[in-house]
C-alpha cells in the first residue's frame, strides 16, 4: 500500500520520501520511483524528529497501529507535521481524539483511517441515515470476501479478532453489552461478530446516531461463535496460525489480484422503522491509495488543525466518484 500511495502521489507532482525502519525493500522502492528514503526506530524520538525535518504531511501505512501510531503522531505534532493512516483499530481513533486540543495548538491535522473502509463506512451511514427520520441505531456488517494478503494487514485483523467487541451506546465509546447476533444480509442469513473498529468510531461522527456497532461476518454456526470468540479472545489470539502481535512493515510484498470488498448497514429509527444499503470496492487496496491521496491534497488545501474523520475532510460521498464503488439500497 505504501508503494502505490507514493507512485500515485509522485504522479500528482508532490514531492515525496518513503520512510520507516531500515529495509532492503523500502530502498529497492525509493531506487524505482527516484525518491530519498529515510530511517527511525519508533522507540527512539530522536530519530523520529529528525526523520520529520521539513515534513509536511506524515501517511502511515505500517500497521497494526496500535503499535506504529502513537509514537508517529506525537513525533508529527512535536514537529508541526499534518498526519494520516491507514488504521482501523478503535484504539487508535480513541487515542487521537485525546491529542485534539494539542493538534489545534500545533496548527496541524490528525486524520485516522485515511483509507477504504472507514471513508466506506461513513458514506453508508451518511446514506442510510439520510433515508430515515431520527435515526437511533446503525448496524454495520463486514462481509468482505477478500483475505489478508500482507503481514501488517494480517497483525491488523488479529489485533481485531482477540480484542473485545465494543462500540458507541449512548453517544459514548463502550465495550460493555456487544454479543454475536445475526443478520439477514444479500447472500443470506450469516453470524456476524461485534468487533472494536473505527469504521464504528467514525460513522458515529459523522452521522452523530447515538448507538453504532460494526460486525464483521462469518458462516460460522451461531451458537459456535458465541461460544468460541470469547475463547480466542481470553486467549489473546494465541495459535492463530500465520499470524503474529507484532509489528510489521506496511510495505510487506505478497499482494494477490483485487477483490471486492463489502459493507452492509441498516439505520433504525425511533418508530422502529428501517433504512438498508449495501457499498461495494471492487479493489478495496486501490480505492484505499486514491482515498488516501485525497485527504492529503485536501489537508493542503484547507489546513484544518484538529482531529477529524477521513469523512469529515473530503466528505462522506466523496468516495463515490471513484471507479469501481457503488451504493444499493436494500
């Protein structure tokens, strides 16, 4: 993702330097698109700072986030740079809205999960929510057929299934109450497991619908998810084959061909009515690098210095313009 996010801003005339811990294949990239490359160890706020001299805006690619974006988005606000990721871990939406007031003070913007599924997101809860009076609750479910293909996007999704299903209950973040259910989505009636994502975070944002949960689906029997995600989680994920809690660079190759990528969501209101709608990506990985690039030519055009969704900077239906997504009421 790192790759194609840089070709494309390369291809937009902005100048570009490709960063992160020191690899062969970070210098073999930065060879291919004529652009320098620099190093830092996160754990080293020194190397950080001078990684970021004459920086202006940061996108980071390297997950899982919750270990890369802390100290990336302190070492951007000690250093006045606008910073941007590709994150989806609730953890660290929550942990950029407590460096709100400190990024207003910087004059700089921080923007979580600059990428597909949480712009998807919010589009649909725009969508859905515009279609009825008063909205209470959204639901959103996950059901993409596409299978982690990198090692950061594969740590990503782990960190996902062992932490604690939780979400927003009465205009608060929660991880209180959030049990496996069942929804009737367009290829049927499938388990769907609560999961702590900022797709959650963000469409309560954006649409400011009190009570939000993001599932992700599975075909697996209902009764046995019920029973056997709160074991993996206690666990903490151990023996998950092929994948470790570590961090991992952004940049790993492994990639296959595109695929789509789904969100389903239903709006209810306070009468118990409905409104459904189902987004689609067919290239989830593309749509993410273009949406990425849009936030950065926008942060450059509005300065805004705050905290704020990827919807909230280029717009919730934004995202719609670019080939290969669509929107369908249900």
């Amino acid at each position: 993702m790192a790759a194609r996010i840089a070709a494309l801003a390369c291809e937009s005339g902005m100048d570009v330097t490709l960063a992160g811990r020191p690899s062969a294949h970070m210098a073999k990239l930065g060879h291919s698109l004529g652009v320098p490359c620099r190093t830092a160890r996160l754990d080293n706020p020194r190397q950080l700072d001078a990684m970021l001299v004459g920086v202006q805006t940061v996108v980071n690619t390297a997950g899982p986030f919750t270990y890369t974006a802390p100290a990336l988005m302190r070492a951007c606000l000690r250093n006045g740079c606008n910073y941007l990721d590709l994150s989806n871990e609730a953890a660290t939406f929550l942990d950029a809205w407590t460096l709100r007031q400190a990024a207003e003070k910087a004059g700089m913007a921080v923007v979580p999960g600059a990428g597909f599924g949480t712009a998807a997101a919010e589009c649909l809860a725009a969508h859905v929510s515009a279609r009825i009076h008063d909205p209470i609750t959204l639901n959103i479910v996950r059901t993409s057929s596409h299978q982690a293909h990198t090692s950061g996007v594969k740590a990503t999704m782990l960190e996902l299934l062992i932490t604690p299903g939780a979400g927003v209950r009465d205009g608060l973040w929660s991880a209180r109450g959030f049990k496996t259910a069942t929804f009737d989505l367009p290829e049927g009636r499938r388990t769907a497991i609560p999961i702590a994502v900022g797709d959650c975070f963000a469409a309560a944002k954006t649409t400011g619908i009190r009570n939000v949960t993001v599932y992700a689906s599975t075909g697996v029997d209902p009764i046995v998810a019920r029973i056997g995600i709160p074991i993996i989680r206690r666990l903490g994920g151990l023996g998950a084959p092929g994948l470790r809690r570590q961090p991992h660079n952004g940049n790993a190759a492994g990639a296959r061909g595109p695929e789509p990528v789904h969100l389903w969501a239903q709006a209810t209101d306070t009468h118990g009515g409905t409104a459904t709608a189902r987004i689609r990506g067919d290239n989830g990985g593309e749509a993410t690098a273009q949406i990425a690039l849009q936030a950065i030519r926008q942060i450059h055009i509005s300065n805004p210095a705050t905290v704020l969704t990827v919807g909230k900077l280029i717009g919730p239906k934004s995202i719609l313009d670019l080939p290969g997504i669509t929107i369908t009421d249900l």
